[in-house]
C-alpha cells in the first residue's frame, strides 16, 4: 500500500468537553465527518452567581462517545485523537486526579470581588509589560479561582496537587501524562504564551507548584492508556480551548479572517499580521506569524435556552416564533448579560434586560429581540477584535449550535452588516479542529493551517439585506448606550445581591 492509500484510510478522533455536552465525532484525514455523538451533562447552580459542573460526567461523556463512535471501525484506521475543552473551568483534583470539589465554570461569578481585588494590584503598564495587553483579571481566571479556594477551603486546597481544565484532567486519565497549553492558560502566561508570567502565578501562594507543564497544543502526550471501550492506544495530543478549536475548524488561521461561533457563549475572533490590544478582548501570543484576538461574551446560545425555559417553549418554538415577529421586534432591545458579561465590557455585575416593552409586545417580539440582541453583543464584540487587529475582517465564519437556525444566521449578517458564511460542520466546528490538532500530532498533516485548508467547507453565505441592516442600525446604538446609560444601576443591584449572600 502506498502513503496515498495508506492516508485515504486514516481516520483522526476529535472530542470537545463543551459547556452542556461532550461531542465526539470521528472524521477522515481530510475533514469529512463520518459519525457524531453527543452526550449532555449538567450545570448546578447551587446559589446565586454558582455555577458548577461534575467532571465524572465529562470523563462519562468521553467514554460513552468514543464506544459509539468507534463501534465496529477498525482500531488500525483510527490513527490519532485531539481534545479541546470549555476554557476557564477549573478542576481541583488530588494527585491520583480525584476531584476535590465540583468544577468551576466559566460562567461563575463567586470569585468576583477577589478578582477586582487582585486586578487593583497592576497598573495599565504592569499589564502590558506582564501579560503584552491591556487584560482584566475577572471572575473567570484562574488566578481569582485559585485565590478563592484557597482562602474559602484551606483544607482542600492543601490537598490539591492539580488545578487543571477539562481537556487537560480528561486526557490526563486518557494518557496519564499531566500537560496543557499557553492557548487555554488564559491570564496565567506572558507575552510569550510559552511559559507563565511569574507575576501572576505569584499573587497565589502555592500555585506555581499545581501547574500542568506547557506544550504546544499539538505536541504528542503519548499513546492512550486508559481502558476505553473500542479505542487502542492511540496516539494523542495536548490540545486547547474549544474556541481556538473553533479557530482551527473554521480555517480562521489566516490573515484578514473572522470566526463566529454561537455556542453556548458567543465568541467573536480574528487574525492579524499585526497587534493592537485593547481592553475588550484577549489577544494570544502570535503563533505561525500570526495573532488572534478573541471576544468570549458570556451568553449566545444560552440566551436562547434561557428565554426558552422561562416561557415553557422548546427552542424550536421559540424560534418558529421569533420568525413571525418584525425585524426590529418593534422597538424592544434584549441585552444578554444574563450571567454578567465578558468581552468586550467584563463586568460581572451587569444583567440583561428587554428595553421598548409596551402594551402591544408579544412573545413573537421579545424571542425576535433575543435573537437580535445576541447578534448586537457580536456585533459589539467584533468592533473590540478588529480595533486589536488594525483592519476590518471581511471574511466572517458562522458555526456553533446557532448556526443551525437559517433566521438567526441571517439576523447575524443584518445586524453585522456583512456577508456571513456558515460552515458545513456547524456546530462541530470546534470538534473538528481537536481532530485536526491531533492529526497534526500523528503527522498526518504538516500543521494546522495546511489541515485547515484541506478541511474546512462553506455550507452557506448569508448577505445582509439593506434594508433590515438600516432598520437595526439605530436600535444597535440603543444597545451600546445601555450599558453606560445602566452601569450604576447594575452597580446598585449587584450590592444588594452581595448583601443577601
């Protein structure tokens, strides 16, 4: 057999631990996706601003999907697997890798007053000279996570030997090697992305020593190990952050281009030649010659289950809904912080709110004006990533759970006012790119941009229609005044909640 047949019969593995779901799905060498499954899991949220999640459900959701998957496919076909994970969730695990208390999520906000304690510590310049831009240290960093524990469970965290993230505890059991990657370390590394800013790892005691080593994120860990249901020792790689695994799955891994990704969060991203942080979003070392600047809001999809939840009506509904109401809901204005919010404000006491609520608003308007408003948060968001980039992104990618809706995709390119093109694997943009970080790792791709190039297809263009585009514009202002218009107020009710705790 020559290395093309050889080739035409390998078969990469990719799984994302993502914020409700772990996803596994197995594709050929060149993208084609040949089986998918999902396996859900839940987040408790066990007091106000808690949200917590089990990782014996993760590791639950790895193995279930990898047996179906993999049920009936030739174990010498499948030549290597690749992880990504929700990012800023932290596992606090013992050195036999037992959890010690439930994960912390990314949408967390216990840790908020220690962040801004800890963040009052650095200057602007102390910033840029630690971390190379402009970041806050908000809810979601490790450092206020690690800070917290240690001072809320002195008892447990003596006993921590590894703070970790999902990908990195998962593929810890998987291979029994301990890594992770300057991409997922967010706030930890320096300017570099190569090795941690000891400014940071120093504002707590003993975290230095419950780091994982750094790796590239497709630097081999070594074979599986662990007993997994129809998977052999495959070989496996270090892997990174679901959203960089949106990166590579969307083949935003070249200048001027732009990803979208409507998952349970919206993330905004781009690359660029050149680099112009700003406050609003998190710019990663340059990698390949290239930076990416990235905007995490706190709630895209999520937005969507909310609205779906509190009116008793499947998300189908809603959105059957939502199509019958006019663009513009007739004036309401939804603002999705429902959870805080990231990029670009990063402020974990704002909350959503509707706005233009009258007499003759229905269900129809406010599910409209939850699409739309979530469609105004990215539009706010890629604002922040093109400032860091220095040009427009003309290229705009749509993946994630969202992107399955043809109305919100197109609500999309309105409110942007740009063409959007929405990726074949949809929401398995972020599993493909673990797949294709592990393929790299097994050689059978030269690297990252060569495997997206040969992998990454266009489902769909959707081009903004003129006249909608006009008709949000002004309502888009009204969002954007919001959050200054309301600060003070957020201010006063997040006083009053801490007061209740």
């Amino acid at each position: 057999m020559n290395a093309r047949q050889e080739s035409s019969r390998a078969l990469i593995l990719g799984i994302d631990v993502g914020t409700t779901a772990v996803k596994t799905a197995l594709f050929t060498a060149g993208g084609a996706l040949l089986r998918a499954h999902t396996v859900g899991h839940a987040t408790a949220r066990p007091r106000p601003g808690y949200a917590e999640q089990d990782p014996g459900d993760w590791w639950d959701g790895c193995r279930r999907g990898i047996a179906a998957v993999l049920d009936g496919v030739p174990g010498a076909d499948v030549r290597s697997v690749g992880l990504v994970s929700q990012v800023n969730t932290h596992v606090f695990a013992d050195e036999r890798l037992r959890p010690l208390a439930p994960a912390i999520t990314w949408q967390d906000q216990r840790c908020a007053a220690v962040a801004r304690e800890l963040d009052g510590r650095f200057t602007a310049e102390d910033k840029v000279r630690v971390w190379g831009g402009p970041i806050t240290l908000d809810a979601s960093r490790l450092v206020s996570r690690a800070a917290w524990f240690a001072r809320r469970h002195p008892d447990l965290w003596a006993r921590t030997r590894w703070v970790l993230s999902p990908k990195d505890w998962v593929n810890a059991l998987l291979t029994g090697t301990v890594s992770s990657d300057g991409l997922s370390s967010v706030g930890l590394v320096d300017g570099s992305g190569d090795r941690y800013a000891p400014e940071a790892v120093a504002l707590v005691d003993g975290l230095a020593g419950r780091l994982p080593p750094l790796a590239a994120p497709a630097a081999p860990l070594g074979p599986v190990t662990a007993q997994v249901p129809n998977l052999g020792r495959v070989p496996a790689v270090t892997g990174t952050m679901d959203a960089f695994g949106t990166v590579f799955g969307s083949g935003t891994t070249e200048p001027g281009r732009a990803l979208l990704s409507c998952g349970t969060s919206l993330i905004v991203a781009g690359a660029s030649r050149q680099s112009l942080p700003n406050r609003g979003v998190v710019t990663f070392p340059r990698t390949h010659g290239l930076y990416v600047h990235a905007a995490p809001t706190q709630a895209g999809g999520d937005a969507l289950s909310w609205w779906s939840r509190a009116r008793s009506l499947s998300v189908p509904e809603v959105l059957d809904a939502a199509a019958t109401a006019p663009p513009g809901a007739s004036g309401v204005v939804f603002t999705p912080h429902l959870l805080g919010e990231r990029a670009p404000l990063w402020d974990s006491a704002v909350r959503g709110a509707f706005l233009g609520l009258g007499a003759d608003i229905t269900d129809a308007h406010l599910s409209r004006a939850v699409l739309e408003g979530v469609a105004m948060s990215g539009r706010q968001a890629l604002a922040a990533v093109e400032a860091a980039c220095g040009a427009p992104l003309e290229t705009i990618t749509l993946s994630g759970g969202g992107s399955r809706s043809d109305l919100w995709a197109q609500i999309f390119a309105d409110v942007l006012r740009r063409p959007v093109a929405r990726l074949a694997a949809r929401d398995n943009g972020a599993v493909l790119g673990a797949a294709l970080l592990g393929a790299v790792g097994a050689g059978l791709h030269p690297d990252i941009t060569a495997a997206t190039r040969a992998a990454v297809v266009v489902d769909r263009v959707f081009a903004p229609d003129p006249a909608r585009a006009d008709l949000l514009d002004p309502l888009y202002e009204v969002y954007t005044r919001t959050y200054e218009a309301l600060r003070d107020v957020h201010a006063r009710l997040d006083a009053w909640r801490a007061a209740q705790d």
